[in-house]
C-alpha cells in the first residue's frame, strides 16, 4: 500500500467498525414529510456493577467512544459510560480477557447538567444533518428523551446539526459532583 492510502483507508475501515457495531440498531433523521419514528435502541448488555434501580432503567445517554488503535492495526478501543436521570455517572470497566465488563459508579451529574444535556439532546433530536468525519476516533451516542430515542454515530468531529453533541463531554465535566477521595 502506498504511504498516502494510511488515512483514507483507515477513515473506511472505522467508519466500518462503528457502523458495523451499530447495524440494526441506528435510525436514520427523519425526513421532511416523516415525524421521528420511536424504536428501541441496543444499550450495552452488561449490567453488572449498575444499581438495582438503574439495572431497570434506561439511561438518559450512553456514549460510546472509540480511539484507533495506535500502535497495532486491529479494532478501536471503545470506552463506554452512562448518565442516568437522578445523574449518576458510570464508567465501563474491562480488563482485556477477562469477558464482558463491569459498571462503576464514578459520581453523578448535577442536575443543572442533566437540565442542559436533556435540551441538547431534544434540539439535536430535531436535526438531521448527514454525519461527517474523519480517522481520529469516532463516538455512539444513544440518546433517550421524552420524545425521542436515537441513536448517532458519528466518526471523527461531529458537525452540521450534530456539532451541538461536541458539548456533551463539557456539559457532564463541568456539572460532576466532586469525587470523593479513596481511603
């Protein structure tokens, strides 16, 4: 392969892994004439480590980022967290091997960061700008709010409509309770 096919390749085979992962799951924006069609979205499987009340519930977000690999051709790493609506935040914990994973409760949002990341969503809802992006990593976001359940995936920078969702990781940043030390 010559040396300037690296990017575009590598731009086609994450946009393949993410769509890959997604498949069956995505919705597409509605269109003009077609109010959002509601469906039912595939959250991570594992509950392990999640409250008994959030094994119940459907998260308000859950994203999904991945980074290419750096060193070694093979699939992205994925690093997957939750917001729920009374604002507790957890982080996907997995160890190479050792199966599918486990939940743990890092904090929680506050609710002014809940009330800001509902209304992103719901305005991000109403778009359906095409998705853009490039080979620096990419991120799922399955997003549930009264009104709308969708997925988007977006690889590299999101933009157009989808430009709002660069705000997702400042809002929950600058809204975290402060973490309480370890012993």
């Amino acid at each position: 392969m010559r040396a300037g096919m690296t990017r575009p390749v590598t731009t086609v085979l994450l946009a393949a892994v993410l769509l890959g992962l997604t498949l069956g799951c995505s919705q597409p924006g509605p269109s003009v004439d077609e109010p959002p069609v509601q469906k039912s979205m595939k959250l991570t499987p594992v509950v392990d480590g999640l409250s008994p009340a959030h094994r119940a519930e459907v998260p308000l977000l859950e994203m999904v980022a991945y980074t290419p690999p750096s060193t070694r051709p093979g699939e992205p790493t994925a690093h997957t967290s939750r917001v729920y609506r009374d604002g507790s935040y957890y982080l996907l914990q997995s160890a190479e091997g050792a199966g599918a994973g486990r939940w743990a409760y890092l904090s929680s949002v506050k609710p002014e960061g809940i009330t800001r990341l509902e209304e992103l969503f719901g305005a991000v809802c109403e778009g359906s700008d095409p998705l853009y992006g490039n080979d620096e990593g990419g991120s799922v976001y399955r997003v549930t709010t009264p009104g709308c359940t969708r997925e988007f995936v977006v690889t590299g920078v999101p933009s157009g409509d989808l430009a709002r969702l660069a705000d997702v990781t400042d809002i929950i940043s600058h809204n975290m309770n402060t973490i309480p030390r370890g012993p």
